[in-house]
C-alpha cells in the first residue's frame, strides 16, 4: 500500500470515528425497540422490531436492505402457578400451602404438575447422579460452580428430563433480580413444563425440598406454527468473499430486552454508518444482518446460515451482548487468527479489550462455526464483583436505563474497526475435528446431547 493510500485511509477513519462520538442513532434505535410491548420471537412485535431495525440500517447507508421470512414455532404464554401443597412443619404436622410467583419458560407445554420437590443444586450431571428426581420436580440454580465452564439452562433441564422429572424450576441465583426466563428447546415443544423463580423463592424452595414437601405447577401455554424475519443489506465492494455481521434483535415477552441484545443491534446500528463512511477502505463486501428468535433457537441466524454460501464467508462477527458495560470482551471461539486481530485492532484503538478463547454454541455465531467459519463475537466485560450468569438479563429487569449512550459509541467504533481490518484478511477457516475437540475437552458434549444440539454430522464423521 503506498504513503498516499495510507494518508487517505487515515483521513477517512479520523472523520468517521469524529463523527461518530456525537452519533446517537444507536440510542435512538434502542428507545424505540424498548418501547415496544416485547420483541418475542414470531410476535407482531418482532415484526415491528424488525422494521425498525431496516430503517435504520437504510439510513447508516446499507444497500439492498430487505427482510426475508423464515418458519418456526411460534409459543405463546398464558397464566403460570406454583404452589407449594404443604410445608410440612418441624414438628411433623402438615401445614397449608402457599403459591410462588413464577413465569413458564419458553417452549414449556401446557400441564399440570404435582410432585415431590428436590434440590438438584447446579443441575449438573453429577449431581443429578446421586438423585432419584423420577416422577418429581427438580429445582436448579441458575448458576454454576466456580472454576467450572458456565452451563447453559438447555442442558440442565435437558438432564432433568433424562433424570425422569416430571417438571423443571429454573431458579434465579442473584437476589432482587426476579424471576428468569429462556427457552428450554429449540423450535419445539419442551418435554415438561418448566418455569422461573426468583432468588428469595427459590430460598424457600430449598427449605421445603429438604422438608420432603409436594408442590403443583400449572402451565397455560401453546406452541402453534408462525414465521420471524431477517433483516440484512451490504456495504463495500460487490465481491465473491463477505464479512458477516450479524446481532439479534428479538427479546424475552418479559420485556424490554434493553441489554440483550438491544444493545447488540444498537451497536451495530452505529457501526453500520461508520462502515459506510469507511466504505472505500473495505476490501471486501460486508454483510450486516439483524436476525430474529435467538433467544428460543438461534432460529433466524439458522435461516441465514441455509440461505447464504458459507464457503464466501471469511468470518462471522456476531454482536451478541456489546454495548452493556464499558469494557469490551472478545471471544475467539478457539480462533488463534481472530484472538490475534481483536488483539492488534483494540490495541491500535487504545482499548482495553478482555479475551475468552474458548468456543461455546449459545448464540447466533454457532451456525456458522460449526460449519467451519472463522467467529468473532462482541460481548461486555461485567463490571468488577458482579455476580457470574446474566444479571439482568432474562429477567423483566432489563430496562433501557441501565444502558450508558457512551458504550453504545464507543463499541460501535470498535466493531466497526474490527469488521475492517477483517475484511483485509484471510482467516483460517476451523477444522471441525478440533471444534469438536475442544467443545468435548470443556465437557459440552453431554449438555448438548442433553439439549439437542450436539451436530448430528459429527456422529458420522469417520474419525469420530
């Protein structure tokens, strides 16, 4: 590259990043996706969302923005009741019941429950092993042992129903942050019912599981076939290689779903229009996309992995969780060639970035992974002494003021920076044995079979 291209390419990025400290479009996307009933997958207010989210990559300066439609299962929540039937005092004698604030976890059926409740601790395996939880109802936290990987809900509930249990409770671990909620399977109807409680009920739970107490839970729901959408344009030059980026939108019906992933299409939003001022410096076409139902499927990222050619996609960057706190975390998912470019990118800005190696399938990058693409995803570093597991997130808790403006900017000009400097660089495409590996060296493997999404490819790879 010669000294006046990169004059040039220095004159473009220090207008676009000066621009984009006093751009709040990132908010202004965010105030009006957080105004909206809820963003549920296949709701009409996803479908809102979904508009909004093309309005505004159309005025950050994306071309060919279009939505397009995909099936799924569509659940709907009615009335959800926990009882505990009796307490069981200390002296022997049976005492009245009393009820619990609960909400059905997504995909739930219909059913009503009533079973011996037991404390199933994390809900690990291990400990399921030394529990008889047949015909009763297991009641898990929603955190994990420390210096152990983070285990998602899918599979504790998922080793619940091959425990034999009749009904989950997923209970929240953070005291005054409500009850959680998450789906339980993926575009489908979930085995038993499940539901969400909060930290100080799952206090008394305990008590009463160690009290040999029965509870009743009662679920009012239905799972019905519907559609989401994507929502996708490009920018930069028309080549045969692209740089993906893509962000949820959709959010729990608890509402607001400011954190996750408001935040994460916001950012995006702002990076869009930064990317589109550095539209002569990309080297390749990038394709931005706003994709629906990751919170019950990774379901529209699914969609889009059917419908584009995996083989041109130099890498995902999936902005799943930017935009919450100040400090940007960087997960590689196993990539040396992505930990290094997130390195040299951040540290070029001068901005502290935190590193997590290791790969995980929760979020909308893990389509494309899986089939060999190189992923990025952009997440927040928790402020110190947080509480491990989501916060507020899941919860109804996730409001709009617990998002600062200022790490909407600032994590819309790193992204922005990043999805450059990869559109300048082939990345190693990952080799799917040691995907495969390095899931089964974090003992992922059982939970996702528990869950169902262990890649049935991988059982018939030869060298397996």
């Amino acid at each position: 590259m010669d000294d006046e291209r990169l004059g040039d390419d220095a004159d473009h990025l220090a207008l676009a990043l000066g621009r984009a400290w006093s751009d709040d479009r990132g908010w202004e996307l965010l105030t009006k996706l957080t105004e909206l009933p809820h963003r549920m997958g296949g709701s009409p207010g996803e479908r809102r969302a979904a508009d909004l989210v093309g309005e505004a990559f159309s005025v950050a300066g994306l071309a060919d923005v279009q939505q397009a439609e995909f099936p799924m299962q569509h659940w709907e929540r009615g009335t959800t009741e926990l009882a505990v039937l009796d307490t069981v005092g200390g002296d022997g004698e049976s005492e009245s019941g009393r009820s619990f604030e609960a909400i059905a976890l997504p995909y739930a059926p219909a059913g009503d429950v009533r079973g011996e409740l037991v404390d199933v601790g994390y809900g690990t395996p291990a400990e399921l092993e030394e529990i008889d939880l047949q015909g009763k109802i297991a009641v898990a936290s929603t955190t994990t042992p420390s210096g152990q990987r983070f285990v998602h809900r899918m599979e504790k509930f998922g080793h619940a129903v091959a425990a034999g249990a009749d009904a989950f409770v997923f209970a929240n671990h953070i005291p005054g942050q409500l009850p959680p909620t998450g789906a339980l399977k993926f575009d489908a109807e979930a085995a038993m019912p499940g539901v969400g409680v909060s930290a100080e009920t799952h206090d008394w739970l305990r008590e009463y599981a160690d009290r040999g107490a029965r509870a009743r839970i009662r679920v009012d729901a239905s799972t019905e076939p519907g559609s989401s959408q994507n929502v996708h344009g490009t920018l930069g030059p028309d080549t045969d290689e692209e740089v993906l980026v893509v962000a949820h939108y959709d959010a729990h019906d608890t509402s607001e779903g400011a954190l996750d992933n408001g935040c994460g299409i916001a950012t995006v939003a702002g990076a869009s229009a930064i990317l589109a001022e550095l539209e002569a410096d990309l080297e390749c076409r990038v394709r931005v996309a706003g994709v629906g139902c990751e919170e019950i499927g990774l379901l529209g990222a699914e969609a889009l992995a059917e419908e584009l050619d995996l083989e041109s996609i130099r890498a995902v960057i999936n902005v799943d969780g930017a935009g919450r706190f100040r400090t940007l975390r960087a997960y590689s998912h196993g990539s040396t060639a992505i930990e290094a470019m997130a390195e040299e990118v951040t540290d070029a800005a001068g901005q502290p970035v935190s590193h997590e190696p290791d790969p995980h399938p929760f979020s909308d990058h893990w389509p494309f992974l899986r089939e060999g693409v190189p992923a990025l995803q952009l997440h927040s570093e928790p402020p110190e002494g947080a509480e491990r597991g989501r916060g507020w997130g899941h919860t109804a808790a996730d409001t709009r003021d617990k998002v600062d403006p200022r790490n909407l900017r600032e994590h819309a000009m790193l992204t922005a920076l990043l999805v450059r400097d990869a559109t300048r660089r082939q990345l190693p495409r990952r080799d799917e044995r040691d995907l495969r590996e390095q899931l089964q060296s974090q003992s992922y493997e059982p939970g996702m079979r528990a869950a169902d999404i262990w890649p049935r490819s991988w059982d018939d790879s030869s060298d397996t």
